[in-house]
C-alpha cells in the first residue's frame, strides 16, 4: 500500500482536496481530525497538555486558543507540544493503517498540514502539495472567523513557503481554478499513482 502525504498552507483548500480523494474512494488519514478528536473531552492529548502547559485545558478539553497562544512562535514550547501530540497521535494512525490495508486499499492519503515542517516526506511514497494563488489563500484564510491579518502571518511565518512546498512535491494540485478542474487534478494524480 503506498503512503502518499497531502499537504499544503492554511487556506490552499488542502481538506477540500482530501474530500475529493474520499469520494475516489482512497482512504484519507486527517491528522488534524485526530488531533480535534485527542483534546477533545475524554481525548488522549488531554492530561499530558495540561501538565505541561497549564491553563490550557478548560472545562475537560484543551483550548486550542489557550494552547495557541502558549507556543504561536515559540519554537521550544511548539517542539515540546509536537513531542507530547506526535506519538499520541501516531498511535492512532496505526490502527487508520491497518483497517485500510485490511480493506485491500492500494494507497492511502495521509492528509497532514506539516509534513515538510516536521520531516515527514520521509515517510511517504509521494507527497502532493495542494496550492492557489497567494491574493485568493489570503481572501479566503481571512474569510474565516477570528482570522486577522496579523494571525495569518504568524501561522505562515511557521509554515515551510508555498513556492518551496511547491518545488518539493512530487505533484501539486493547483484549487485556484475552480473545483471541477481541482477535482481533475486529483483524478489524473491517482492515475499516476497506479500507473495507469
């Protein structure tokens, strides 16, 4: 089975595009789900986030905006969050593995924003970048509630830039274009990925 890593900047339109590798049929690993679903109430991220940065766990579930605000840029407190969450989570993906291998899959997506970030193209057979132009990622990241100009830019001054993520890819999907020629896009990759 072929691990193929899905990744792109905040506002690419990257879980649009890992939408479109589900209804294809390819089972989608979303490590941002499983993170959700770790703080969430009864959420194996829980404990240990709150030990190592109190505060940030509120009425029995983390506070993504406490815990944004505790490491949003500063790389020791984000290093020593990524070591507590990345084996937790791995875990997790272990057992998204073996149902999809147990399914007969061929591929699965690995659908992580921080894949080059972390050194995580390791670990794939292939890695497809999901990009758009930078005026229509900024028109739609600022779009959603509780984005400011300001936020945005230190979201992207911790993200590997698009035009490197771009070169680094073994294929970029481009969502500038409108769904339909997204959706093209994911077709002819998949394809590609069989050798058909």
């Amino acid at each position: 089975m072929k691990v193929i890593g899905l990744t792109g900047s905040i506002g690419m339109g990257k879980s649009t595009t890992a939408a479109m590798f589900r209804e294809a049929g390819i089972p989608v690993y979303d490590a941002d789900a499983a993170v959700h679903a770790a703080y969430d109430v009864g959420g194996i991220a829980v404990g240990p986030v709150g030990e190592a940065f109190p505060g940030t766990v509120k009425d029995g579930r983390v506070d993504r905006e406490a815990l944004r605000q505790a490491v949003l840029g500063k790389p020791e407190a984000m290093a020593k969050l990524n070591g507590i969450v990345h084996p937790l989570i791995g875990r997790d993906r272990a057992g998204v593995f073996e149902q999809a291998a147990a399914s007969g899959a061929d591929m699965i997506i690995m659908d992580v924003p921080l894949i080059f970030e972390t050194g995580g193209e390791k670990n794939m057979d292939a890695v497809i970048v999901v990009s758009a132009p930078a005026d229509m990622q900024r028109e739609r990241v600022l779009a959603r509630e509780g984005m400011s100009p300001e936020r945005l830019e230190a979201i992207l001054a911790q993200q590997v830039p698009d035009a490197e993520k771009r070169a680094r890819a073994d294929y970029v999907i481009d969502t500038g274009q409108g769904l339909e020629h997204a959706r093209a896009q994911v077709q002819a990759v998949i394809a590609q990925l069989r050798g058909t």
